[in-house]
C-alpha cells in the first residue's frame, strides 16, 4: 500500500447563499474561489479582473522623494553611478531594470553584481574599495544592503555616498546610507510589505520617470514579472498585478535577451506562464550566478544585439545543464551526512569542503522538501563555513539566525530561505543552538507536509470550461498557488517511467467512463506499487509538446481508496 507523502487537509464545505451568488461559476470553481476567501461576485471580479491600474503610488515609499534628488543632482554633476545587484534572478532583473532606466539620461551608469563564490552575499569592502577607486562617487543598492551597516559605514569613509533599496527585513540597527528604500522599514506605511526587490526598484524607476519622462516605467514589467515570481513572494495584492501585467509584456517581448532566454528554454512568446518562469526562466538566470559570473545574465537582459543575446543564453542552458547535474550529486552527499544522526533531528545540517557553493541552497531546499524540516548545506573552507538554509512554514528561519547573529561574519534572508558565512570554530555552537531552538517549536507538531485541497471533482468536470476557469486564477505563485484537486476511486494503466534514471511517473488515469493522462514529477519510484484502486491529489492543466496540446493531471499525492 502506498502511503501519501502529505496530509490531505479537505476543502471547506460552500455555505448554500455563496454557493448561489457564484452560481455562475462552475461547482467545482466555486469551491476552488471559497478556499481563498472570495466570497462574494464582488471579490472574484476584483481578484480575476482587478482595476487598472492596481498598484500604489510610488509617493507612499518612504524616502523615494529623497533619493530621486541625489540621483538627480549625481547625474546633473555627470558622476559615476553604480547599480550594485545580487547574484539572483530578483536582484539581476532589478539591476538590469534600473541600469536600463538610468542609461537613457545618464552615460555614466554601470552595473556591479558580487561574485557568489569569491565575495557573498550584498555589499563587501573590497567591492566598495575597488569602485571609489575608479571614481565611482554613487552606489545604489537594488534587492540588498539593508543589512550591510558596516559596509556602508566604510562606504562613507571611502567617501562614496550609498542609497540603499531593498525588500528584506531589517535589523533594529540600519546603515548609515543617503537613503534606504524599504517598505519593511519599520516607519513606513506603505501599504504592501511584499514586494520582491524587483518591485522596490520598480518604484524607484517610476519616481524617477516624473523626472525624466523618457523613463517608460511600463518597459519594465516583464522584469518585474521574473524577479517577482523567482524570489517566491505572495502573488497576491499588487504583486498580482505587477506579475499580470508583466508576463502579457513578456509574452509580446521585445527584449531580446529575453526572446532568446525563452528560445533556449523551448518556451514560445505568447504562451508563458509563471510556472514557466519558475521553472524554466529563473533557473537559467539564476545558474550563471551559481556556476560562474552572474554578469552573463546581466548582459543577456541589457542586451539587444541579436548575437550576443543568443550566445549568452546558450552559455546560460550550458550552465543549468551542469547545474542540474551538479545538484543531484550534491544532493546524494549531503542527504547521505545530514541524515546520519537516528532519529533524526529537528534540523538537518550537512557541510563539507568539496560542496560546490554555488548550488548549496538547491541541496537545502531537497532536503527541507523531502524531510519537512528546516535544513542547511553549506560549504567549509579553511576558516570560515558558507551554507544556504531552506525551511518550513512552521519555522521562521531568519528569526532563528537572529537568536544566533553573534555568531556570524554575516547572516540574511527570510522566514523560508537564508544564507549565513561563520568562522568554523562557532559552527559547532551555531548547530547546538538552532538543533535547540527546532525541537523547542517543533517537537509537539505533525512534521508530514500538509496539502490543502481546493475541491473535489470527478474526471468529467475536467474540460476545457474548467479550464478556462482555471486561467483566470493566473498568475499562480505564493499565497496563490494552482488550484489543488482530489478525485477518488480511480484505476490506472499503461504505467511507466519516463526522464533520467527513471525518475517521472506516467500512466493514463480512469474511472471507467474518461480517461486522463497523469504524470508525477519524482515519482517514478511509486510505479510498481500503484493500487488497484486509489484517490489523486494533483493539478490539472495544458500539455503543449511539439504543436500538440492535450489536457492532464499533474500527480502531487496519491493513496489506496481503501486506505
């Protein structure tokens, strides 16, 4: 009998009187709305077709006027600005977004973004050394440096000014920068507090097209829609809206780094979704930051020349190859250490010399997924570890950090992803501590991994109405992820493996009356022990394959009906 990997948590029941003021949704929709709280006509129309335009005046920022006059006057006095970026999807779209912007009214713009595996995370001296010493007198941050207050302190010695922009939360203690952007700032009352750094930089460029209308701040939004989607925040509120709108631009793209970004990944202009930049787009990114310089996507995305944009996308599909291949190995390693301890601890740790540093947070986030307990790979040089976490909901991973921040070179992040670099002799400290603080939160609570269930539908309900219904919920992301479905009493045939090393699930589901194709990424290893008869958790969507289009079931969980 196979066990279900998750906790299926049932859908509510629709009360009769929403149940009929949705009467002109499908049953099944209807449900699918109830779970998210769209209770009423009034709430799905402004959910499903939200008012043009729904995002908030850049004016409710904090300190956004402020920072508009120093670029103003540093591009009036003709200095050297610099867009200091991160080595991620977020912060190399950000980059790209402002340097872009910049360039139409300055010739003095350059972008900087930190090498992962010789200089960290955001900000870092010699960094900051090297550009004052080749005149730079502005640096400008976009998705780091609200963190980084000794660096900014050097900064200012070295006599650079800083304005910091940025969407991670704050320490009690800030830098000492010209300005910081920040809805997290504790004293500002911007109204949504998830923008990705992507979006903050968005904000910065629309205040600054009041200034220079040859800005077109509206150019950006595909952008927005990649570093948005690719740094997981709530596709709820304005980023809703701002991915929306960017992934209509990116569908109709003329940039063309982009247009061979969606080339190499075998994606079609008009056809994008945001799993697609999930999956597909932000890894390609994402992977010149890990293996080698993330200044290749940089120039992908500042690039219109036809050859330069095709050969760095190619260089980009090379390097997530070898990225992929990278992480299952390290993977097999880290499980294999992480794990040794029986039973296992309320915190999985695994770091070792040889662990490539550029791929650490991927092992992380595969062993916090398949043990549903916050995890931490991380590479060990001669005097200082570098290690990448991943949690679960159910710990706040950068309140735990905080508890232990006198034990670090530097720290940052999130509830559910951070990194962290640590002289090696407070490692073993740093392990007690957080083993301590895991199993204090975690001890009492029910570690399998829940999944909440939208509706329950039988297969003829799976049409193209359905699914029509379905794109209307788009973008899916955080907080609004694709719809989960359960049907039950289900047989199975033509089962088999697909993918490398058998990996993948495939097989045709029925009830005896329709017939669906299914397949389960990852698990290949359940194909010899499909029931007779079973209940399926799974998504529902479009198959496009070589000009073909079918309709299938994406397998989340599955278990006996009997069971």
């Amino acid at each position: 009998m196979i066990l279900p990997r998750f906790n299926w948590i049932m859908p509510l029941s629709v009360p009769k009187n929403i149940d009929t003021e949705l009467s002109s949704y499908s049953s099944a929709f209807r449900s699918i709305l109830y779970q998210r709280d769209l209770c009423t006509e009034e709430k799905v129309l402004s959910f499903l077709l939200p008012k043009e335009p729904s995002w908030y005046s850049f004016q409710q920022l904090l300190n956004i006027d402020k920072a508009c006059l120093i670029i103003q006057a540093a591009i009036q006095n003709n200095e050297n600005i610099v867009v200091y970026g991160d080595y991620d999807a977020d912060g190399i779209t950000s980059a790209a977004m402002l340097t872009l912007a910049l360039s139409k009214v300055s010739t003095k713009i350059t972008s900087y973004i930190p090498n992962r595996l010789t200089e960290g995370y955001g900000l870092n001296n010699s960094a900051l050394l090297n550009l004052a010493e080749i005149g730079v007198s502005l640096v400008i941050t976009v998705d780091n440096g609200i963190r980084s207050v000794d660096e900014i302190k050097y900064a200012n010695s070295l006599g650079l000014k800083v304005i910091v922009t940025d969407h991670h939360t704050p320490e009690k203690s800030l830098p000492q920068a010209e300005v910081i952007i920040n809805p997290k700032l504790p004293e500002d009352t911007y109204p949504d507090k998830n923008l990705a750094g992507a979006g903050v930089t968005f904000k910065l460029v629309t205040a600054l097209s009041k200034f220079y209308p040859v800005i077109n701040p509206l150019d950006y939004l595909d952008l927005i829609a990649i570093g948005s989607v690719a740094d997981v925040v709530p596709l709820i509120g304005e980023n809703r809206y701002l991915v929306r709108k960017g992934l209509a631009l990116l569908n109709q793209t003329q940039r063309q780094g982009i247009f061979s970004l969606l080339g190499v990944s075998s994606l079609t202009p008009g056809n994008v979704r945001s799993s697609d930049i999930s999956f597909q787009i932000a890894p390609r990114i994402n992977s010149s930051g890990r293996l080698g310089s993330a200044d290749i996507s940089l120039n992908l995305l500042l690039s219109q020349d036809p050859q330069i944009c095709g050969d760095l996308a190619q260089v980009l599909d090379n390097y997530n190859f070898q990225r992929k291949k990278a992480s299952q190995e390290l993977e097999i390693k880290a499980e294999k250490i992480a794990t040794r301890e029986k039973p296992l601890p309320f915190i999985l740790i695994a770091s070792d010399p040889d662990f490539h540093l550029g791929v650490v947070g991927i092992a992380a986030g595969f062993l916090a997924k398949k043990y549903h307990v916050p995890s931490i790979v991380g590479n060990t040089g001669p005097e200082f570890t570098t290690a990448s976490c991943r949690s679960i909901p159910e710990f706040n991973l950068i309140s735990a950090l905080d508890q232990c921040k006198d034990l670090f070179v530097r720290y940052g992040g999130h509830p559910l992803a951070a990194g962290f670099t640590i002289a090696n002799e407070n490692l073993p400290e740093l392990r007690n501590r957080l083993t301590a603080l895991a199993k204090e939160q975690l001890k009492n609570l029910d570690l399998r991994p829940s999944i909440s269930i939208d509706t329950i539908v039988s297969l003829d309900q799976l049409n193209a109405g359905f699914y029509s219904e379905l794109e209307k919920l788009e973008p899916t992301g955080s907080q609004n992820p694709a719809p989960t479905l359960l049907s039950t009493q289900l047989n199975a045939s033509q089962i088999k493996v697909v993918g490398q090393d058998g990996a993948h699930l495939k097989m045709k589901i029925t009830d005896g009356r329709y017939t669906l194709d299914a397949i389960g990424f990852g698990l290949g290893s359940l194909s010899d022990s499909i029931p007779p008869l079973f209940d399926v958790v799974f998504n529902f969507n479009l198959n496009e394959f070589r000009g073909n289009k079918n309709y299938q079931m994406l397998i989340t969980d599955l278990k006996s009906s009997a069971g």
